[in-house]
C-alpha cells in the first residue's frame, strides 16, 4: 500500500473523528445523547439508516455473492420498502405520539416487565453478535488488504466508533454515518468506472453479458424450501424479518425517534427504503461486472473478488479510499448498535432496577460515556476472543440466532399493536414456544434460513393469542391495551382534535402520500426487475 493510500485512511479517520466532536459539542443531557434533543432532519436520518445496514460484510461479500449467484440475493432486500411502509403507515406514528426513548419502553407500557424482559435479552445477545460479525469479517479482510494486525484493525474500527459515539451521541452517530455513507456511495461507483474503463466496456454490454451467463435471473417463481432468493420467501419471510428490523428494532427505531417532526419521520423512512436498496443493487451488480472483468475466474472464496480488484487494479489513492470505504461501512454499523446498546441499557436497565430516585432525571453524561466504553471493550474483546473461527462459521451463528428469534420478536410485536387480547403472560409463553418449536421444526425440515422467521412468527402468534386468553388478562391488561394498541392511540389522537402536524397525520393506520410511495417502490421493484432479467 502507498503513503497516499494511507494518508487518505488516515484523513478519513481524522474527518470522522472531527465531525463526530463538532457535532456533539451541544450534547450535554441524556435527551440529547439518546435523541439529538429530537431535533435532526430527514435527510441524515435517511443516510444514518442505509448506512447501518449497508454493513462492511456487503460492501465486500455482496460484489462477490453476485458474482457466483447472480442478482437473485438482491431479492433477500425486496421487502424492505414493504417494511418501511408498514412502518410510516402503523408503527412509527404509534411510538412518536408516545414520546418513548426505547421501543422496550414501548413494550412496558403496553405489556409489562415479561415481555419487555425477554425482547431485552435477545435485543442485547442479537446486537452483540451481529455488531460483533459486522467488526469481524472486514477486519479479516482488512488484514488482507493492508497486512496490519487483526487485533489492531478490530480495536481500531471500535475505538474510533467509541470516541465519536461518546463525544456527541445519536447525533454525531448520524452525522458521521451521512459522511460514511457518501464514502461508500464514492468507492463503490469508483470500482464501477475503474472496471468498465480497464476493460472498455458500457453498461449495456455488461447487461448483455450477465444475461448470457444468467446473472440476472431475479424472479423466481418456483417453491423451493432450500432457496432463500425465491419469491414467496422473499415476500413472506422477508417482510417479517425486515418488518421486525425497521419497526421493532432500538437501532432503527431511535434513529428516527430524533427527528424534528413527523413529516421528517416518514420522510426518512421513505428516503431511506429508496437509498438502502439502490446502493444494495449497485454493490450486487458490481459483482456482475467483475464477472465480466474476470471472464468467470474461478476464486478461493466469494470476498477475495472485490479484495482482488482492490489490490491488484485499483490506481493509487483509490485504494485508499475503498479501504476507507470498507472502514466506513463497518463503523457505521457499529456506532448505532452501541449507541443503542447503550441507550436500552441506561433507560430499561439501570433505570428501572438500580437508579435510586426515579423521578430525578438523570442528565449525568459521564455516566453514559462510561457505559458506552464498556460496551465497545465487550464488543472488542468478543471478536478477538470469542469468534477465533473462520468467517464461515460466524456467518452460520448469526444467520442462526436470528432467523430463529426473529419471528418470535416480530410476533409480540404485531401482538402489542393489533389485539387487545393479548397481555404479558400469554405474548412470554408464546415466545419462548415460538422459540423453541420453531427451531425444532426448522431443524427437522432444514428450509433455507429466510423460512425460520416465518415458522416462528407464526407459532407465536398462534400460541401468544392463546395463552393470553387462557391466562386471562387483568385490569391492569385491559387498560393497557385500550390505552397502547393501534386504536387506542387512534381514539387518543381524535379526541385530542389535534390530527395533523404541519400538514402531515399524525393518526397511525391512515395512509397517507409518504405510505403510498413508499408502497408503489416497492411494487416498482418487481417491474424494474423483471425488465432487466427480460
């Protein structure tokens, strides 16, 4: 690696570390660190959000998964809109009204301390292994590249997430994802134009060969349990997973929880749907033109085709900045899962069970520092010690847990908002059934992954509806879910004459032109596909 390629790596760093102290030099309560003093734009937001997902695993792996399978991964995103939707439509407005922190809070208020209990623990054993794959796999990687220690590259990619997280909260974490986020958009159309110009090849007969090489086979009708890319998986287990991740999850939740009002809400929902799935298709087809670039070459493993190109193709200076790109990928996962490990902890643990006083409200932002520093040294410590393995079987232990706990979490979910019925006891045991008997299925059926989500979303369901009337509800149970259901905040909002804000609903279940648009790209995508595999 040249000195210019390290000098832009190192600017990168500096920049990143400058704006996240520029932005955070206001934050001075915990209101501010959690939510910006719920005070941000859409526009960040929507970059903050796509940038979380756009991890270092699919700046480097998506090029090469496209370039064995072809375009079908991309349909493992298609319902992402679809989850987005849901959430500008039901979701979103129902926890904005309610001014909570957490969606744990959420769940307190509508359930109880069980149900609350158990999405607790698997939102901090979720988040710690996937934050923990998403530093683990691009540092691997990056070792590859620059032949620095794994252990230097995992402290580093942390402590720089660490020092910005610290200094400025969840609004450095934004505003340093919307530059991270402009990086990535920079490398990945860098490896375009450095490809096509190598080879002097256009786009269309890029296209064209794909097509000769079915590589643009998108839409598949066929039932195959085993085919995570195929249709009905897609759109059915996908909206659940995606569904839980943009409605149900602290990490996206509390991005959006900041903004200004609810027209920035569904404004970065709609944006963000649009951003995350564009850049998600344009890394996938990078793998179709390196397919032509490379005539089909045979490779050790899927992630040495991007770091092959990085290395071996890509003029000085730009190296530097796809590396910086690939750093920016996996910081910009990593400072919104500890900025929100760090909230869930601050305000649905030690609040609730230590915090002496509870009335006093607790604006002590040393406190905080400290928690989120030790949740980066977990972090740290659990890849380099705990995930010794190989790539493959990180990925196997994360696409596991949560395929098996992603339905069951989804399902409380939908349980809070849509039925008064259900209550705390019965939504628990559902849960951990959902648990339990949907790996048991999944492992006697063996279906591709994307099938466990719906296998356990549905025993919960079923079984949280159930055991809910069983159990019976109390009082207490029956005014929750008149207050904190979909049409209890709806009658709340009504009879407050108080509907829209500048312009825009504040009634959830109402569709509106934020919801309509959002859902019309999402029906767009089948078109537009079926046009290219055409």
């Amino acid at each position: 690696m040249e000195i210019l390629d390290i000098v832009i790596i190192i600017l990168y760093i500096l920049v990143v570390l400058v704006i996240g102290y520029l932005s955070g030099r206001k934050t001075k309560t915990e209101d501010d660190f959690f939510l910006a003093g719920r005070n941000m734009s859409w526009f960040p937001i929507a970059l903050s959000v796509a940038a979380t997902m756009i991890s270092s695993n699919g700046f480097i792996g998506g090029p090469g998964w496209a370039y064995n399978d072809g375009m079908a991964p991309f349909m493992i995103n298609i319902a992402v809109p679809l989850a987005c939707f849901f959430a500008i439509w039901i979701t979103i407005p129902i926890i904005y009204r309610l001014k909570v922190v957490s969606i744990y809070q959420y769940m307190t208020l509508r359930f109880g301390t069980k149900a609350r209990t158990l999405l607790l623990a698997q939102f901090f054993i979720n988040s710690i292994i996937q934050v923990s794959s998403m530093v683990f796999i691009p540092s691997l990687l990056l070792q590859i590249m620059t032949g620095w220690r794994f252990e230097l590259i995992v402290t580093l990619i942390v402590i720089c997430a660490i020092v910005y997280t610290t200094f400025g909260g969840i609004k450095a974490v934004i505003w340093t994802d919307m530059v991270q986020m402009i990086v990535v958009w920079g490398s990945v159309i860098m490896v375009i134009f450095v490809a096509l110009n190598t080879m002097g090849m256009t786009l269309k007969e890029v296209v064209d060969v794909g097509k000769i090489s079915n590589k643009l086979n998108m839409i598949d009708f066929t039932f195959d349990l085993k085919n995570n890319n195929a249709f009905f998986v897609t759109l059915v287990g996908g909206s659940i997973m995606w569904i839980r991740y943009f409605c149900f999850d602290q990490v996206q939740v509390q991005r959006i929880l900041t903004s200004k009002s609810i027209k920035d809400v569904k404004s970065s929902l709609l944006s963000s749907a649009m951003f995350m799935n564009v850049i998600y298709f344009l890394l996938l087809f990078v793998g179709i033109i390196l397919w032509s670039f490379y005539g089909g070459k045979k490779f050790e493993n899927s992630n040495m085709v991007m770091i092959d190109f990085v290395l071996n193709h890509v003029p000085v200076g730009f190296l530097g900045l796809t590396i910086s790109g690939s750093l920016a990928a996996a910081m910009s996962s990593v400072d919104s899962i500890l900025n929100s490990m760090t909230t869930v902890f601050v305000k649905d643990v030690y609040e609730v069970h230590f915090k002496k006083n509870k009335n006093d409200a607790d604006n002590n932002k040393h406190f905080v520092t400290i928690i989120s520093i030790v949740m980066g040294v977990v972090i740290i410590l659990f890849v380099i010690i705990g995930f010794g393995g190989s790539v493959k079987s990180v990925l196997n232990v994360v696409g596991a847990y949560i395929s098996y706990f992603t339905g069951p979490a989804c399902a409380i979910s939908i349980l809070a908002i849509f039925s008064n019925k259900s209550n705390d006891k019965g939504v628990s045991v559902g849960f951990i059934l959902g648990i339990v008997l949907g790996a048991v299925i999944s492992n006697i059926l063996k279906p591709g992954w994307l099938w466990n989500p719906v296998i356990g979303f549905t025993i919960t369901i079923i079984l949280g509806y159930i055991f809910s009337i069983i159990l019976g509800s109390s009082e207490t149970d029956k005014e929750k879910a008149r207050k904190y259901t979909l049409y209890g905040v709806r009658k709340s909002i009504k009879e407050s004459k108080h509907l829209e804000e500048d312009g825009v609903s504040l009634e959830p279940g109402k569709l509106d032109r934020y919801s309509i648009i959002t859902l019309i790209f999402f029906l767009s995508q089948y078109l537009i596909l079926f046009l290219i595999q055409k």
